[in-house]
C-alpha cells in the first residue's frame, strides 16, 4: 500500500506539473486588462457616477474565468494514469480523474487569486480617482 500511496503521490505531481506547464501569466494580464478596459468602457457610458458599481471580486472572477482557458485536459490525464496504473479499470481511472481535476482547480484557483485581487485593486483605483474628478467637475460647472 506504501508504495501505490508513493506512486499516487508522484502521479499527482506530475499531472499538476504537466496541466501547469503551458500556464501563461500573459494571458490572464491580457485578459485583466481586457476587463479593465471592458469596464472603464461601462463606466464612460454610465458617466453619471452614481449609476456605476464597482463589480465585486467575485464578479471580476467570474468575468475573468469568462476569457481564461482551461488547462485541465480530461484525454491527456487519463493516458498518463492508465500508462502509469495499467492495472486500474475504467470507473477507478474516472474517479482517480474525478481527484485529480479537483486538486487541479484548486492549485489553479490558487493562482489565480492574485491576479483576481490586482485586477480588482487596479479597476478600484482607476474608477475611484475618475469618480472624485467627475464629482469636482460637476460641483465645478454645474452648481
């Protein structure tokens, strides 16, 4: 049992390694930014400042997931646990896939919680500076 639990181990770690090794940070900085801009878009059009609501940071997750691929490929995985447990059947791989795409979106769920609290601290402090100009610009010309 010690050694399939080692085995196990190294087959999770590898199949982390293998979903991660195309991660690209550029494509969620180009999908934040892509958001921001989607956003500030919303905001010019709701220029009325009162009618814009900073999205949460799980809305900006949602938006986010929205333009972000997932990496975790079903077909690759279950190759490499039949490769490495050729013994296993079909409804023990299913469940051994079942784990390993849960441990996968909770290391990319790790991830991705970083780019989620920039991306909504840089919306935060475009949105809220340009309210505060807006709010002087009206007291300025409209009062």
């Amino acid at each position: 049992m010690e050694a399939t639990t080692t085995k196990r181990q190294e087959m999770e770690s590898k199949i982390i390694e293998i979903c991660f090794k195309d991660f690209n940070p550029n494509h969620i900085y180009v999908a934040v930014k892509e958001l921001k801009r989607s956003l500030l878009n919303e905001f010019f059009k709701k220029i009325d400042t009162e009618h814009f609501i900073i999205p949460s940071e799980s809305d900006i997750e949602k938006l986010l997931m929205e333009n972000i691929e997932w990496t975790f490929d079903d077909d690759k995985i279950a190759a490499y646990i039949k490769r490495t447990f050729p013994g296993w059947n079909e409804d023990r791989i299913d469940s051994e896939l079942s784990t390993l795409e849960e441990i996968y979106e909770y290391e990319y769920s790790k991830r991705m919680v970083s780019f989620i609290k920039n991306a909504a601290r840089e919306i935060r402090g475009i949105v809220g500076p340009l309210r505060e100009d807006i709010d002087k610009l009206k007291e300025k010309y409209l009062q």
